[in-house]
C-alpha cells in the first residue's frame, strides 16, 4: 500500500508528521513517499502541484493532504496560488465525492454552540459532489448585460449544470454510505426554483428503486440550513450538490465545536481518494506547536477505512482519539476548564501509546 503524504503549508507539516506518526504505529506495513505541494511547493519548484507531486498522488493508492495556503502567495497570479493545488489534485485525480462526517464527541458537546442535548450523540455524513455544479459550469465571466434589470451594465455570471451521470454516480455513493449506516438519506436540493435541482431530485428519485433498504427523504437547501441547527439528530446521511454542500458541511462542522476535529475524504470512481482534515493552513497558530492533529489523524482513519480496506485498523484509531478525549486532553481550540492543555506533538503522542495500549492519562 503506498500513500502519497502533502503536508502543505503553516500547521499542515505539523499535523501530518502527527498522522505520519499514528499510522507507523499500526502493525500495518505501508511505503509512504513526501512531496512538497501548495506555497511550499512554489517555493521550491515554482507551482503549487508540481509535476513530481501530481505524479506521486497519481501511482500512490491514496493521499494523505495536510493544508495548503500562505499569505505571503495571496497576490500570485491566481493559477498560482496555493489553494489551486486542492483544485488541481481533485481535477486530475478524479474526486467528485467529498465524505464530511460531523461527528459530536461526548467528552466535547460543550464546545458547540447548540445546546449539549440537540449535539450530544450527533453523527452526520455530508456527501457533496465535488467536480460539478455552478463552481465549475461554463460559461462564466463578466459582460455587459443585454437584458435583466439594468441592460447595459456590467454583469457578473455563472452557470449552474449538473448531467444524469453525474448526479446518479454522488447518488449511488450516498446511499452505498446510507446502507451501512442508519438506512436513511435525505437529498438536499432546490427544485422549487431551480431546474438543475428538479432533475437532480428526479435522478436520485430513479437511483432509489436500487437501495429498497434505505429510506429517502428530499428537502430544500433552506429548510436543510434550518434543520441542522434545530434537530441536527433527525439527519443522517445527507446528500447534496457542489454549492449547497459546501455551506452546508460547514455549517454542520461548526455543530461539532472545533474544525479542528473533523476530517473528511475525497473519493474517484474506482474508490482512490485523497483525505485531508476540513480546517485550512491556519497561519495565525502555524509553527506554535497547538495545532489539533486529530482531524488529520481521523482523515487518515478514512483512508485505512475507505481506501486501503483497513477496518480494523481504522476502528483502531478512532478508538484511540477516544480513549485520549476521555482522558480529558485537549489541543487549546477545544480546551476547557478542567481538562489538561496539551500540544500538538503530545497529542500525538498519546493516541500513540493509546494504540499500543500503553496511554496513562
Ligand atoms: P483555517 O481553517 O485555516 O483557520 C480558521 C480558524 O480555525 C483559525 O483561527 C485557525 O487557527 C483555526 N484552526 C484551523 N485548524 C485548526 C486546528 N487543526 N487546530 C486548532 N485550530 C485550528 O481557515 P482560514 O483562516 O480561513 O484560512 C487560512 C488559509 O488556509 C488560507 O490561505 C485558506 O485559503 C487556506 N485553506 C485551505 C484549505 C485546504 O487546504 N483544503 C481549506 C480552507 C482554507
């Protein structure tokens, strides 16, 4: 099994060494190779998906991605910056499903800002395609407007598309990931208005006849914002395009407390993925040592899980990142009064020794 590692930029070496770490920890024998990507492969190589990096991800049978992003590369020419090699990867890698599982640990339901009894138990999958939509339709640009409320002014415009195949292959994984969860899924769309989302709701209508065991529900966008603030419990395995699933999966993170905690994993047709926590290269705290490592630790749990056919293993570390919570050790972005602040190496460390069933809290 060979995994391509890009720790990236600011905390994104910090948290993978950490994840590094925990799978050499496992009786698991894996080639891992490094490649620069994002700022600092600019740096190096000038780009931010150099050639050697691209070539890595490609041969490697799934990618372990830490953070890109540096401010001291916000004013390259936009090909350039660092952001476009998460872009890049998911381009030529072919990744058109994201998994976003917002997952409300016991020992942290204090750090949501819903109330503990509506997160308390909370365990969310947010599958968002990831390759299509209105981020990605042409034609887009600006022009000078010809009809609409003030033709003759300059105008902004995207379009929005989605084909038959595309919306059954996301359907098809979400009610794969519904089946061996709780048996129910609910298709976020806006059929109401848009056209895209009428076939969208239509085709995922037609991709159910195949799953009789799960249940589906259609709803709206605005009424699925909504919901996940008012019964987020009543959800489990949601299911939605490119735009809604981006604001949505952040919205549901925020349920959980910290960015910090959440990983997420990208997925191609043959079931190859790349797994990278959902948190940016964090600059403000990048270098500092107080980095959370265990969104990237649980990412690479995804990866043994869903890539690499390591369930055991994969059960294995969220077990750890378990017994360390109970603990009651904390990175400072999910500390509170009565826990022990630790760093990121030392957090590290513990889900090591809790592996290797030597953790003393
Ligand atoms: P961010 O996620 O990097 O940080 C937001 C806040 O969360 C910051 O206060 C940060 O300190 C905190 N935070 C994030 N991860 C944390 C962790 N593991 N432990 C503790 N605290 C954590 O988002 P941002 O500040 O909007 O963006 C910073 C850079 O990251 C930008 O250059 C942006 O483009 C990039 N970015 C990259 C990705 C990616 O690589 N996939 C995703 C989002 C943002």
């Amino acid at each position: 099994m060979k995994i391509a590692i890009l720790p990236g930029d600011g905390i994104g070496t910090e948290i993978v060494d950490e994840a590094v770490r925990v799978l050499g920890a496992l009786d698991l024998r894996f080639e891992m190779e490094t490649e620069p990507v994002g700022g600092a492969a600019y740096a190096v190589h000038g780009h931010p998906l150099p050639e050697r990096t691209l070539k890595l991800a490609l041969e490697a049978d799934a990618v372990l991605f830490g953070a890109v992003g540096d401010y001291r590369y916000d004013t390259l020419e936009r090909s350039l910056r660092p952001e476009q090699a998460v872009l890049g990867l998911r381009k030529h890698l072919g990744l058109f499903a994201n998994l976003r599982p917002a997952l409300c640990y016991e020992q942290l339901t204090h750090a949501s800002s819903l109330k503990p009894e509506l997160v308390s138990g909370l365990d969310i999958l947010i599958v968002r395609e990831l390759t299509g939509d209105v981020y990605f339709g042409q034609p887009r640009g600006r022009r000078t407007a010809v009809d609409g409320h003030f033709p003759g002014s300059l105008e902004g415009f995207d379009t929005m598309r989605y084909s038959k195949p595309e919306i059954e292959r996301i359907a098809h994984v979400a009610f794969r990931a519904a089946s061996t969860r709780g048996g129910k899924l609910t298709s976020v769309d806006k059929a109401n208005v848009l056209e895209t989302f009428q076939l969208w709701r239509d085709v995922v209508t037609e991709v159910h006849a195949q799953y009789p065991d799960v249940e589906l529900e259609h709803m709206y966008v605005d009424n699925a914002a909504m919901q996940l603030v008012k019964a987020p419990k009543k959800l489990d395995v949601l299911v939605t395009g490119n735009l809604f699933g981006d604001i949505l999966s952040d919205e549901a993170a925020m349920l959980t407390g910290s960015i910090g905690m959440l990983p997420s994993a990208s997925l191609n047709e043959s079931g190859k993925g790349m797994y990278e926590p959902s948190h940016g290269s964090a600059p403000d705290i990048a270098g500092k040592g107080v980095a959370n490592p265990l969104a990237t630790i649980l990412s690479a749990a995804m990866m043994l899980r869903y890539s690499l056919g390591q369930l055991d293993a994969a059960e294995r570390i969220e077990q750890a990142v378990n017994t360390v919570l109970s603990a009651g050790l904390r990175t400072p972005d999910i500390w509170s009064e009565g826990t022990r602040k630790v760093g990121t190496r030392e957090m590290g460390d513990a889900i090591v020794s809790a592996l290797a069933g030597k953790f003393e809290a």
